[in-house]
C-alpha cells in the first residue's frame, strides 16, 4: 500500500511537473512565437518607414526642381513686366539704368547669377555675370533650350503670362532659366509688338544651391552628380527635350533602419522575461510616442517661427491673433495691434550690407521683447516690420507705455559691431473690439495707421480711423497721376532770381518744380516731391528738372542755375555720372551750376555722401548746403565736407528780423561760414529792411519774394535781357 501510494504520488508529481513544464513549454513558444512576429513586425515596419522617407525626399526632389523653375519664372516676369524696364530698353537703351537694374542684381545672386537682354535682331544688349559684365552670347550661352524658348515668347508676343522657364546646360554648368518679352505692365506705355526685346535670366546650381535646396525641402546629403549613382537615390535632372543634365541624387536616411536598431536590443532582453519584455514595450511605445510628440511640437514651432529673429512669423501672428481674439471674447475685453515699421533700415542695410543689417534685426528683435510684458504676442512680419499684439485698451495707459517704451528704445543709435546704426519707428495702432475683428484685417488696419504716422513725419505712432483708408486711396491715386505726369513730361520748372547783396544785379536763378494735377490743379511741392521721394518717382522726376534747368541756362550765360537735390537722389550710386551727362549735353559749364542738398541726408549718411560729393565736385559741379539753421547744424559737417556756399533758412532770417538774439544768432552763423571761407545765400528776403539787415551781416547773395517770385523761363529772359534789347522788342 505504502509502494503504491508512493507510485500514485509519483505520478502524480509526475503529471503536476509535465503540465507546468507543458504550460512553461506553451508559454515560451508562445513568446518565442510572439518575440519572431514582433521581429518581423519591427522589420516590416523598418522597411516601410524607410519606403514611405525616400518616397518623400523623391517627391521633395522633384518639388524642389519644380519650385525652382517656377520661381525664375516669377522672377522674370518682375523684371521683364515692367513700365520702367520698357522705357528704359526700347529704343535708345538707358544702360546705365539697364547695368543698375539687372546688371548688378545678379552681384550675390539672391535671384539669379547671370543676365541677358536681347534684341528684336537676337543680339545680346546686355550680359552680365555675378555683377560683372559677361563676354557672351545669350544663343550660345544658352544653347538650343534658350532658342526654343526663345522663339516660343516671340511668338507670343505681348500675351500676359507668356513667360517660360527651363532647366539647360551652359558653359558654366547645368541651371535653370528663365525668358520673357520686355512688356509694360499698364498702359502708360507701350512696347513693339513686332520688335520685341527679351530679358533671359539663369540661375547655376551652384554647390551652395544645391544646400540651401537641401536645407529648404529637408533632403541631407543633396548633391547635383553628372551620372546616376549606383547607390542611394536620385531624379534626373532634365531640359525640354528631355536630355538628362545631371543628376539629384542623396543617400537616404533610413529612419526605419535607425529605428529597429534602437528598438531591437530591448525585444532581445525581452526573451529573459515576460514581465520584463511587456515593461520594455510599453516603456518603448511610450518613449516612441513622446518622442514623436515632440518632434511633431517642435515641426508646428519651427512653422510658427521666424529664423532670423527668434519671434513669431506671419503665420504665427495670425494664430496668435485669433488666440486673443478668442480670449478678448470670453473676457469681454480688447485686442490691440501695434505695427512697427523701421525708419532708416533700408540705408543700414546699403550702406554696410545685410549682414549688418541682420545683427541689428536680432538686436530690434531682443530689445522689444525685453520691453514687452509677459504673455505679449511679438512678431516678425516681414524685413523690418514687426508687431506686437496684447488684450487691452488701445488708447490705455498700458498702451502709451509701450509706445513711449519702444520710441525711446529707438532714440538711441545702436551699435553693431565696430559700426553704430541709425534707426527709428514708425508706429500704427488698431483694435479689435471684444475680439470682433479678424486677424488679417486687424494687422491691414495697423498697416494703413503705420504708413500714415510714417507720412506724417516718422518716428511716431498713429491710430487707425476709417478715413485713412479713404487717405490712402487718393494717395495712391496722386501717385499714379504723378508717375504720368513725369512719364509724360507735364512736370513745368519755373526759376526765382538770386541777386548780389551789393547792387543787387541777377546772378542766378533757382530752378523750382511745379505740377498742375490735370493742367489745372495746382499741387503743392511740399506734397508731391515728398510723394516722389518716397514711391521711386523722384528718379524720373530729379533728372528731368536737372535737364530742363540746364537748357534753360544755355540762354543765361552770364548767371548760375541752382537745382535742388533730394536725399533720394543722392542714394543713386550712378546719381553723379548721371547729372553730369546731363550738364555735358545741355553745353554749359559745370561750374555755373550749384545743386542744393539739405543737411539731413549728411547725417544719417556720412560716408556714401561724401563720395557723391567727391564725384560731382570733381565734374567741375558746386554743392550746396541748404537750409541751415532749419532744424540741426553742425559744425562737424561743415568741416568734413566743405561746401561750396551755405543757403541759410528762411526761418533764421525772420529769427534776425524779430529779435536781438536772432540778430546775434543770423550774424554768428554768417560769421561761422566766413570762416571756412564759404559764400552765404539768404533765402525768404521779403522786404528791403530784411535785406538791408542780411547784407550788413555779411551775407553775398540774397533770394525771396522782395527780389522776385518764382517765374516763367520767358520772365527770367525779360529781367536778363539789357533795356535796349526790351525797347527793340517793344518797337
């Protein structure tokens, strides 16, 4: 019994041991099932992620190709769809304007590298090379791909949108280009249709292109190779003919491969236990998600994010503003915008480049965020307009701290460097009432405000009203009446006399712009040329006085003419060649005439004003410092830059009229410029005890309404002409 016993028990330990060992057994081909499944579910999904990334970067590669030929064909279609390129072009070519305008655009390549203009013949006008002009033909350079596109625009004539672009192999390698006929954009003027020019523009695929595409479509390792590799991957790269020029070919990342390399060392340890391969996945799963959670936080700030600055951009501004639209709604309460616009930046930027002018962009950038308050929306909109959005009240004493913040933080100069800029603010304010009003309108509305603190004198800020939007219309309208007036000549130039002190005989004459809107209403110059200056047109409008000036002198040989200069002229490097030409070709002596340029310009451009002044003084042309005692005078300036008279403000010769210590100031200032031997003109002389008084002070030359109002051409001759000559003419 005991023996038996001890069997059924050993069988029964037996059976016990075979079922835990059958369920240990099960349970390890189950995990050694589920550990091969979750293998091979790992390198399926390796493999796919890896498909689905060259599937991406393939079709990144053929975006990037696609983007690249659609933005020369933007490009040329800005350049060539052009009033001032058709006026400049047909015709007589204006190549100084044609070198400054493409020539010299391609210096740096920020949009294309090489330039060609093309006549109605198919000779090459102009050809330049990264700024430097290109011994070339655009039919050679360009080979049969630019004869067919060429001969596809021709063909098209003057249709609007015949612009194409094409990728092509040049003496300089494989590039895309772009070609279009030189056609005006309104019709103020016209262009041949029978005699067409065309403007073929290239960009090389350069290295540094090659990367930035890298950079901008997300593709490492990008390179442009002559052959196929015979690994990783590539598109070809192909003209309209379908001839391979090269080709786009990257090692791809393999995310997936990255990935299952990570992962695979944690399923192998999962083979040691069940508790601990379930941990490790679930701690892997979790880790995945996380991790991919943040890219995907990172991927939506980067969208939202300008790189130059660190603020938000235009895409982030708007989601910003509907956030605080959104609040302002809940809390019953206001959205303020505030657009700031930099005053000067442009100068910064040409006189000591855009590298400079992107170290004072990270300052602008850092200062107003130190300025704002916690939770204050800053961005950057565009290259030197920022915006700053907060729930508020506009007209809050909030709100007028910040501003009076942000004008002060400006009143500064900074320093960059060894340099120190310049710079200041223009300011518009809109709200948004209990969240009413949209993003896009909102920031319109602070724009339209900005631009009018901007006209109204700069450096201040503004509210937006209904009316400005009424403002900014017929602004528009008058600057489009005006760019016809001078496009057509309709500008009239009228002269007042300058006389001696002593004896008070002629001796010049300043040349005055004048236009009559519609040839009868008469504009103001104080409101157009300040118009001109700031929409471009002053670059047709200054040379046209200069010339009409010069021929007019031709019949006063005995007198100077003096011509006023405006601050937007002298930023034109080819201002002095230009100025020059005209004098030369109008037969008189440069030395009979004297440009007047006010003192501001001096200050904010010490350096590039010099070398105008050099230049023109050299060409034998007198320079004149207009308006002083206006607003600020420097002695400083006056030394550097020795001009040739100093034209006193009329403002300073009331000053010496009405009291004492005018006299004193009127008389020190002529004294001042006696001592750097230097002529002096006053200007507003209204009666003969103001230039009796200005003659005793020392001044030689005397202008204002007492000696003559601003006149015809005609009335300058009569005055000039000797009375004998009067009395034949009367008989």
């Amino acid at each position: 019994m005991l023996r038996l016993a001890r069997h059924l028990s050993s069988m029964i330990g037996a059976r016990r041991l075979a079922v835990v060992l059958g369920m240990l057994a099960s349970f390890a081909v189950v995990v050694s099932i589920a550990t091969i499944l979750i293998m091979m579910a790992l390198g399926f999904i390796a493999n796919r992620a890896n498909e689905l990334d060259e599937e991406r970067t393939r079709q990144a590669a053929f975006g990037a190709l696609s983007s690249l030929r659609s933005s020369m064909v933007t490009t040329v279609r800005d350049y060539a769809v052009w009033d001032d390129a058709v006026q400049a072009i047909y015709g007589q070519a204006d190549m100084p304007w044609l070198v400054s305008n493409f020539g010299l655009a391609t210096e740096g390549a920020p949009l294309f590298d090489t330039v060609f203009l093309i006549d109605e013949n198919g000779r090459t006008i102009l050809a330049y090379r990264n700024g430097a002009p290109l011994e070339a033909d655009a039919r050679s350079y360009g080979g049969t791909v630019f004869a067919d596109l060429y001969d596809k625009v021709i063909k098209a004539g003057l249709e609007p949108g015949e612009e194409l672009g094409a990728f092509l192999r040049t003496p300089n390698g494989p590039a895309v280009a772009a070609v279009s006929a030189v056609r005006p954009m309104s019709d103020a003027v016209k262009a041949p249709a029978h005699a067409l020019r065309t403007l073929f523009i290239i960009r090389h695929l350069s290295p540094a292109r090659i990367a930035k595409i890298a950079d901008n479509f997300l593709i490492s390792g990008l390179m442009l190779t002559e052959d196929e590799p015979a690994k990783g991957l590539a598109v070809p790269l192909t003209n309209p003919g379908g001839t391979v020029l090269g080709y786009l070919s990257w090692t791809p990342d393999v995310p997936g491969d990255k990935s299952y390399a990570q992962v695979r060392p944690l399923v192998l340890l999962a083979l040691g236990g069940v508790i601990i391969f379930f941990v490790l996945l679930v701690l892997t799963g979790a880790a995945f998600v996380i991790r991919l959670k943040a890219d995907e936080n990172k991927a939506r700030t980067q969208a939202l994010t300008d790189r130059l600055s660190g603020l938000r951009n235009r895409t982030g501004l708007y989601l910003g503003l509907d956030e605080l639209n959104a609040r302002a709604t809940l809390e019953e309460r206001d959205v303020v915008l505030l657009y700031l616009d930099l005053d000067g930046f442009k100068d910064v930027n040409d006189f000591y480049g855009h590298a400079v002018g992107d170290r004072l962009i990270r300052g602008v950038s850092a200062g107003l965020a130190r300025l704002v308050q916690p939770g204050t929306l800053l961005a950057r909109i565009g290259g030197d307009e920022f915006a700053i959005a907060f729930v508020g009240a506009a007209d809050g004493p909030q709100t007028e701290r910040l501003i009076k913040s942000i004008l002060d933080f400006f009143a500064e100069p900074f320093a960059i460097g060894e340099r120190v800029a310049i710079v200041g603010a223009s300011i518009g304010l809109a709200g948004s009432r209990k969240g009413a009003v949209g993003g896009e309108e909102l920031l319109r509305r602070a724009d339209v405000a900005m631009y009018r603190a901007k006209h109204a004198g700069r450096g201040r800020a503004m509210h937006y009203e209904t009316l400005m939007d009424d403002d900014r219309d017929a602004r528009r309208e008058m600057e489009d009446a005006l760019r016809a007036a001078v496009t057509r000549g309709e500008i009239d130039v009228v002269y007042q006399p300058i006389v001696k002190a002593r004896g008070r005989e002629i001796v010049g004459v300043e040349a005055l712009a004048r236009w009559h809107r519609g040839g009868s209403v008469p504009v103001p110059p104080d409101v157009f040329i300040p118009l001109a200056e700031a929409t471009g047109v002053i670059d047709a409008l200054g040379p046209l006085v200069l010339r009409r000036a010069c021929e007019a002198a031709r019949n006063w040989p005995e007198i100077g003419i003096s011509i006023n200069v405006s601050p937007a002229q002298f930023r034109n490097p080819y201002f002095p060649d230009q100025a020059l030409a005209i004098i030369e070709t109008a037969g008189i002596e440069p030395s009979r005439v004297t440009l007047e340029i006010t003192e501001g310009y001096f200050i904010q451009n010490p350096g590039r004003a010099k070398l105008v002044m050099d230049r023109l003084k050299a060409g034998g042309v007198r320079i004149a410092l207009d308006d002083f005692g206006a607003d600020f005078s420097s002695v400083g300036y006056l030394i550097r830059f020795g001009f040739d008279r100093m034209k006193i403000d009329r403002s300073l010769t009331i000053a010496g009229e009405l009291s004492v210590k005018g006299g004193a100031m009127l008389q020190a200032t002529v004294a001042l410029a006696a001592s750097f031997d230097m002529p002096v003109t006053a200007e507003g002389v209204e009666t003969g005890e103001q230039a009796a008084f200005l003659h005793l002070c020392g001044c030689d030359q005397l202008q204002g309404y007492f000696f003559g109002k601003p006149m015809s051409e005609k009335a300058i001759g009569d005055l000039l002409a000797p009375p004998e000559a009067v009395q034949a003419a009367a008989s």
